[in-house]
C-alpha cells in the first residue's frame, strides 16, 4: 500500500501518468501564452518611457517638445469642455431612457435592443461624415433643406440654421456615441435591482415620481455614475469624431494633437504625444478607481434567482412625447446620418441640390475599381476575423485557466496586465508600437503584423471580460463534474466549458470584430500606403476632398458591419436558446 | 480495510477581517466498504467541504484523506491527488448535467474520459440506462427531462464506471417532496445491489434517518456523533446533537435521588428518570430531554404522582398525529399523540413522561 501511495504521489507532480502529464501540457501552452501576451503588452510601453524619458538627447526632452504651454493647455481645456458637457448629457438621457424603457409602459422593447449596440450599428467614423453631410453651414441637407423650407413658408433666416462644425455640433456627435455606454450600464442595474423595493415605496403612499427620486434613482446611483465615467473612458480615446469635426471646426482635440504630433509632424514628436498620452492614462486610471469605489461601496438590492415582475409606470399623456424622444435619438443616431451617406454616394458630388434623374452607383463601382479601397476592405476584414478569433480563444482558455486556479497572485497578476491596456488607452499603445516595431530590429512599419499585433493587445481587455462573463455564466459544478468524471483540463476545457462558454464568447467576437474592422486610432498611426485598413481608407478620401466617394465606401462598410452584427445577434440568441 | 478514512482534516480560512474560520475542524473518520454515511448537520457546518475535500475539489490545511488504501490527499507529504485521479462518483446538488451533451453522453463522458472504446461504452450506457429504467431518454438533452429524471441521469453517471465510492451533495433538495421518497428509496436499493460505499450529505434528518447504515452528526466543523440512526435518535451523546435531530422538550433541573427514586426537580414537579440515564451523575443541575412522542396527555386525573397539570394551549392535528403544546406555568411542552379525541386549546389535561426515555446532559 505504502510504495502504491508513493507512486500516486509521483503522479501529482508530473512523473510518468498520462493523464496527469497531458494537464501539464495544458499548462505550459497556456503559461505560455501569458508569458508571450504580457510581453506583447509590456515591453513597447517599457520602450517607448524609457525611449521618451531617459533615452532622448540633450535639449530634445519631451517637455522641450511640447511647444508653449497655452497651446497644450488649450488642448485640455477644449478637451475637458467637449467631454464633460457631453457625458453629463450622455448621462441624464442614458439614464432617462434606460428607466423608460424598464420601468414604463412606454412599450419599446425593440428599443432596448437597438439603443446598446448603436456604436456597433454605425461606427462612429461614418456616423461623423454623415452628420457633416447633414449639418455643414454650406451643404448640409438640413441646413439647405431646413431653409427651403422655411423660405416657402415665408420666414427669411440669415446664416446656417445648424452647424455642426461647432463646439455644440462636436459635442452632439460625442453625445450620440457616449449615450449608449451610460444606457447600459443603467438599464442592466435596474433590471436587476429588486422591483419590489419601488413597489414598497408605492404602497406606502409615493407617487411613480417620487418613487423615482426618492428609492430608483439613489439605488442605481452607482450605475449612474459608472455609465458617466465608461462614457468619459470611452470618450477621450476616441479618434474619429474629433477628426473629422473638431479639426475642421478648429477646435484641438487631444486625441487628434496625438495623432498628428506622431503622424504629421516630421521627425514624430514622440515626447510631446506621449505627455499628452500620459494624460489619457492618468484620466482614465482615475475614472476607473471612482467607478471601481463607487460600485463597491454600492448597496444593492438586487434580484436573487427568478426574475419579479415589474409593476410598469404609466406614463399617461407623456407616453408619446417619450417614445418620439426615443425614436428621435435612434433616428439621429443611425438613419438619418446613413441615409445621408447613401444618398450623397448616389450623387456625382456632395450637393444638397440634389438631381434625382442623375443618381447613379458609379461611386461604388470606382471604390471598389480602387485597388487602395478594395484592399483596405480586404485588409480589415482579414485582420479582424483573424484576431478577434485568435484573441478570443486565447482569452477564453485564459479565463478557464484563472478559473480553476487556485493562485489567487499570479490570477490577480494576468488579469491586471491583460486588461492594462485598456487604461493605457489605445492611442499611447499605437505609439508605443510604432517605436517598438516599426524600426530596426523588426522593420514592421507598413505591414499588416505591427497591424495585428497591435490590434490583439488593443482588444485583448474587451475580450477578457467577455471571457470571464462568459466562463461565470457557466456553473463550476459543471466543470468539477468533469474532473471528477476523470477529465484532464484540458479535456475539460475542450469537451464541457468551451461549448458552453460559446454564445457569450460569440456575441464577444461580434463585437470585437465591429470594433476591429472599424478602428481608427491605432490604424491613424500604424497603418500606411502598404497596409490600408478601411479606417485609414476612410480618412484618406476625406482628406482629400472625394466626398461622394468616402460616402460610398462608408456606406458599403456601414452595410457590412450591420449584417454581420445583426446576424450574429440572431445566431447567438438562437444558440442561448437552444441550450436553455 | 476501510474504504475510505480521513485523519485530523482541518481546513481554515481566513475572513476578509482576518478572522481564522475552522470549516473542517480536526475530523477523523473510517468508512467500510459498502456503508452508508450520512453527514447530517446545518447549514454551514462544514459537512459539504468535507465532501469536497474527499472529492478533490477542496483543499484541507492539514491531515490526511486516503481511499482505498491510497494517499489521495496528505499534508505531511505533501500529496494532493487532483480530482480526475480519484476515482470516485459524485452527485452534485444541481446535479451539474452538462446541457450541450444528450443524457446518453452525460453518462458516457466518464468512460470515455478511461479510454474505453466505443462499443465498450456503449453497452456499458445502455446497461446502467437499463438499470436506471431510464433509457428512453438517452437521446433528449438535460433541459428537456423533468427534475427527478435530471437526477437519475446524475446517479447513473456517477455509478456508471462502478467506483466504489459514490459521494452525495444534497442531491434531493432540488425535487419536490414525493419524487424525494421515490428516489430514496431507489437509491437504497441501488446501493445495497451494487455494494458501493456512500458518503452523503444533507440536512434533512428524515432522509439521513432513511438512507444511513451511520448519521455522523456535524456541528461547527466537527463530527459530534457517528452512530446508527436510531441511537443517534435515542442516545444522542450530546445537547447539540439531541437538540438538532428531531423535536425535543429541554426541561432544567436539579438531580435528586431519595433510596431506589431518581428524579429531576423542576419548578413544574419532578420527572422520574431511569438510573441508566443517571450515569454516576450526584446532585447537580442538569437539563431533563425527552422526546414529544414520549409524553402521554390526558384529562383524567391521574394515579401517579408524576403527572404534571397544564393547559393546552395549541393543539395542531398533522395527520398521523395531533401536536400538542402544553404550558406549566412559563414552561411550554410539546406532545405528539397518536390517537384519541382531539382536545381543545384551554382544555386543562395531565401529563406525564416515561423514564426510560429521558436522557439528562450537565448544564452549564
């Protein structure tokens, strides 16, 4: 009995049992692929600091680069004002029509669908040109439109009736891309935030008004606050909005200054972009330590197990008022700019003047006749379906392993490097990467693997919390079941918790793929005449003016995007379905 | 040789304030093969992380658990065999059916996990899907059977590679109650046919009192008493073990004995104890505990002096007996009677209690 205990005892660590041998296989391979991702991520950041801050010569610091100090600093102020006045009003509408949607009988469901994945519906680089072709003080169709209008009706007006080269205009466009962030956040919390609790508060004498003020609105507080701090997180990082509308508005936007101090400035004024890039981080660490303090110090109330039923308010005469605000928001948001973009792709040129006997799809065929256009389409869509699907297995077999380990340090460890570059923010990683991998020794400059090997670490957060809300779907009595059955990890991994991790990992993969065919920021820095992507094809034609064109290939890419999402969409509920 | 046997497990873990928690508190035990243990106890006592432990799925700090002879866990020597090397079954408490594989590849996952070709594990599915009376659903997925057919397809799993150890987590605390008996029942038999040992948790006493060969009681982490049911129900060693399994009336009051009489002396009037329960006590406090079906109530007056007067003041009638609560003064007395006329609350009644069946334990 003793030397058959001492060989089992061999077993555990490895000598000589199969089964036991394969599961370290397992390890290893994922080990691995901790070690080679942390590098991925923190190697080009080591680089470019030390680069930056100790490496540079005499005279050239990063502080020398910066230029005066009122220009940076007007780039803050600017900054800080779009941002702030925008999530404020990102956050009283998110919020306003998350609680219509869930606690009123305003009887939208289908809205509450929609309004989450609007960013992913339109990115907001096509978003941002429809709505120039909408608003321009010139040749927007609301502006011209709007005027023929009022002229027929008698009322004679001087100058444009919108402009959306303006700080409003910006500030309207972020609005429509920070507003869904602080909607979901908001409505998930009232979901599950006990109904009984408004209840109690109705049956001892409030109205739904005061319920609201005095008991829903102070129980998802925190939510509130977390969905204005996700939209600021979400909000300085974003490249293409101010690109398009503040340059041309003449308002400095810091993620725009990034870009250009890195891109049209010769030789890149690396030290300058990365001070500013240090405010983003610096920014975005903080908002993430309020969101974190807030959402613990919360005190819930939440549902446990079967969902209540929630007792509507009504809303009586403002029921109709609510839902054509709804609607308005969607139809701003999604139709209007990409009817825009659809109608002037028709047009020989971008006029409001619109002949309707000569609209042709001769744009489309030239874009796609353009080799630079075509490839750019081609490149993304490679990339994305590449990475999203390489980084969201990864991150699956990442989170599986976190799952069942018991090292609570080396856990805690991959988590925070794998989610860092979230708060690194993906302009100073696209730096980063340029001076890391664009030179000797890697010559990356100009290819699709400094492309997509920026792209993986840039999107490696999103999917590990998908990953892990994936995996915390799945119930561990699943997995332990399967060890005690007799399977390895990674028997157990493959057979038991992937299946059924895969409707959360294939909405994920959805989402990473919008988010990678689409980006911007890091294609803005990393991406060149050699290695088009459809961000930097998009950008390229606005550039230079071929306004009909850049329509057309929005609108073709905008089409794409919205299939592919609203497919998947249906697949994965189908597949929750099924396995319910 | 004992199939399973634990010695001085422990496990501790610490609070968020620091705090040092003894979920597992220095238990040693020894099951033979084919015995069925039952770990009854409250929740949070620490009865489910001691099935863990012995599955692999938890970690003890300290002490050794072998199966069959072998070392699966010892911290001396550091070995701690992971789950999938155990060899044991285990009915989970959701039961823990994987919904993306049909019920006959529930079952097969175990063998396949061997190595055993496919034939082999075919027949060998088809044989416990027999056994079980349960092959016509091998072909329908988890969420389309009913709860107690969810837990067939989980024993049968957890039996299919016929490992002589089976551990059980609560498993019928997720069924209604007369799919409860019926599986009970089953279970049992299955056991006694196949001669597996069990290990089992619950907190139900009528299902520990049903299944076990031996309830060991678990209290705050330790093992309070491993006995038969019936001497766990009779003899409890302990206050704790007495006042958790079933219903007791706990009366307080000082030993006297006068020549061949021992009674308890009460505020209400004395009971007559028996000198067995006495056990080389002197005169001291103690508490008196008996259970509600050793009283007998009555609205004669009675012959014996031991009979105590009360009023009811509730009278409940469950079926097979009607509960009484009787009250002497601030004292309130709870009396199962079989049969007879229900007797109104205020009825004023005697009772009275057999010796034999009250056990004394020390106070204080």
């Amino acid at each position: 009995m003793q030397a058959l205990s001492q060989t089992m005892a061999g077993r555990v660590h490895g000598i000589g049992n199969k089964r036991v041998r394969r599961g370290n296989w397992f390890a290893a391979i994922s080990a691995a692929l901790c070690i080679f991702l942390a590098m991925l991520i923190l190697v080009p950041i080591a680089n470019i600091l030390y680069d930056v801050f100790w490496a540079h010569a005499p005279g050239a610091s990063p502080f020398d680069q910066l230029g005066s100090a009122k220009a940076a600093l007007t780039v803050l102020a600017n900054t800080s004002l779009v941002l702030g006045v925008a999530a404020i009003l990102a956050v009283f509408f998110g919020s306003l029509f998350a609680w219509l949607n869930e606690r009123t009988d305003v009887e939208m469901s289908w809205a509450s669908k929609v309004l989450p994945i609007i960013p992913l519906l339109l990115p907001p680089i096509a978003g941002s040109i429809g709505w120039v072709m909408l608003a321009s003080d010139r040749a927007g169709l609301l502006n011209v439109w709007g005027k023929r209008l009022l002229e027929f009706m008698g009322i004679q007006t001087d100058g444009p009736l919108v402009s959306i080269f303006s700080w409003s205009g910006l500030i309207f466009v972020y609005l429509i891309y920070t507003l869904p962030h602080v909607y979901l956040c908001v409505a998930s919390a009232l979901r599950n935030l006990d109904p009984s609790l408004e209840e109690a508060s109705r049956v001892n004498g409030a109205g739904p008004l005061k319920t609201l003020v005095k008991v829903t609105l102070p129980a998802v507080l925190p939510a509130i606050i977390s969905g204005g701090t996700i939209s600021i997180i979400y909000g300085i990082a974003l490249f293409s909005v101010p690109a398009i509308i503040a340059s041309q508005a003449g308002i400095d936007i810091l993620a725009v200054k990034i870009v250009n101090l890195m891109m049209a400035e010769f030789p890149p004024k690396t030290g300058a972009a990365l001070l500013f890039g240090l405010v983003i981080v610096v920014v975005i660490s903080v908002m993430t330590w309020i969101q974190r303090r807030v959402i613990s110090s919360g005190k819930f109330a939440t549902i446990g197990g079967k969902g209540a039923q929630v007792t509507l308010v009504k809303l009586g005469w403002v029921r109709w008022p609510a839902r054509m605000l709804l609607l308005g928001y969607i139809l701003v948001a999604t139709i209007l700019p990409f009817g825009t973009l659809f109608l002037v792709s028709l047009q020989r040129f971008w006029t409001a003047n619109i002949d309707w006997s000569r609209l042709s799809f001769r744009h489309y065929l030239n874009v796609f006749g353009n080799s630079f256009a075509s490839q750019g389409i081609l490149n993304s869509l490679t990339l994305a379906i590449s990475v999203a699907t390489v980084v969201m297995f990864v991150t699956a077999l990442i989170a599986f392993r976190m799952y069942t380990s018991r090292n609570w340090l080396v856990t805690g460890a991959i988590d925070f490097t794998l989610k860092l570059p979230a708060t690194i923010s993906n302009l100073v990683i696209g730096m980063a990467f340029i001076v890391m991998f664009a030179g000797a020794p890697f010559y990356l400059h100009g290819t699709l693997t400094i492309l997509l090997l920026a792209y993986a670490v840039l999107y490696l957060p999103q999917a590990s919390i998908i990953a892990s809300s994936a995996i915390a779907q799945v119930g561990r009595q699943l997995q332990e079941a399967s060890s005690v059955a007799g399977a390895s990890e990674g028997k157990t991994f493959f057979r038991i918790m992937f299946p059924l991790m895969l409707p959360g990992l294939v909405a994920g993969w959805t989402m990473l793929f919008v988010l990678l065919a689409g980006d911007l920021t890091a294609s803005a820095m990393l991406s060149g005449t050699g290695n088009p992507v459809i961000g930097s094809v998009i950008l390229n034609l606005w550039t230079e003016g071929s306004f009909a064109p850049v329509a057309a290939f929005a609108t073709v890419v905008s089409i794409i995007m919205a299939s592919v999402v609203l497919t998947v969409m249906w697949i994965s509920e189908r597949l929750t379905q099924r396995s319910r | 040789m004992s199939d399973l046997s634990l010695r001085s497990v422990t496990k501790v873990f610490y609070r968020k304030d620091g705090e040092e928690v003894h979920a597992i508190d220095n238990v040693s035990l020894d099951i033979k093969q084919g015995e069925f243990i039952v770990l009854l106890g409250p929740s949070g006592c620490g009865k489910t992380t001691l099935l863990r432990s012995v599955a692999g799925l938890e970690y003890p700090s300290s002490g050794s658990i072998s199966i069959g002879g072998v070392d699966v866990f010892n911290s001396s020597r550091r070995i701690s065999l992971p789950p999938e090397t155990r060899r044991l079954g285990m009915v989970f408490q959701s039961y823990a059916l994987w919904p993306h594989l049909s019920v006959a590849d529930n079952i097969a996952y175990p063998l396949q996990m061997e190595g055993l070709r496919r034939a082999a594990v075919t027949s060998r599915v088809t044989e416990i899907l027999e056994a079980m009376q349960i092959e016509h659903l091998s072909k329908q997925f988890p969420s389309q059977i009913s709860g107690g057919q969810q837990q067939r397809v989980a024993l049968a799993r957890a039996l299919v590679r016929g490992d002589s150890l089976i551990l059980f987590d609560e498993p019928l605390s997720n069924v209604d109650a007369k799919v409860r008996e019926h599986l009970r029942v089953e279970l049992l038999a299955m056991q006694r046919k196949l001669g597996f040992t069990a290990l089992y948790v619950t907190h139900d006493q009528h299902e520990a009192m049903g299944l076990a060969t031996k309830i060991a009681v678990v209290a705050n982490g330790r093992i309070a008493q491993i006995d038969t049911p019936e001497r766990i129900y009779r003899q409890p060693k302990s206050l704790e073990v007495a006042e958790f399994v079933g219903s007791i009336n706990k009366i307080s009051g000082r030993l006297s004995s006068s020549g061949d009489c021992i009674r308890i002396k009460t505020k209400h009037g004395s009971i007559p104890v028996s000198p067995e329960a006495v056990a080389g006590r002197k005169e001291q406090e103690v508490f008196a505990i008996s259970r509600p079906e050793d009283w007998s109530v009555s609205t004669e007056t009675p012959v014996s002096e031991e009979s105590w007067r009360g009023e009811i003041v509730a009278s409940v009638f469950l079926g097979a007996h009607t509960e009484y609560i009787v009250r002497f003064g601030e004292l309130n007395i709870v009396i199962w009677k079989h049969k007879g006329e229900l007797l109104p609350p205020g009825q004023s009644v005697w009772c009275n209690v057999k010796p034999e069946s009250v056990a004394l334990f020390d106070q204080g």
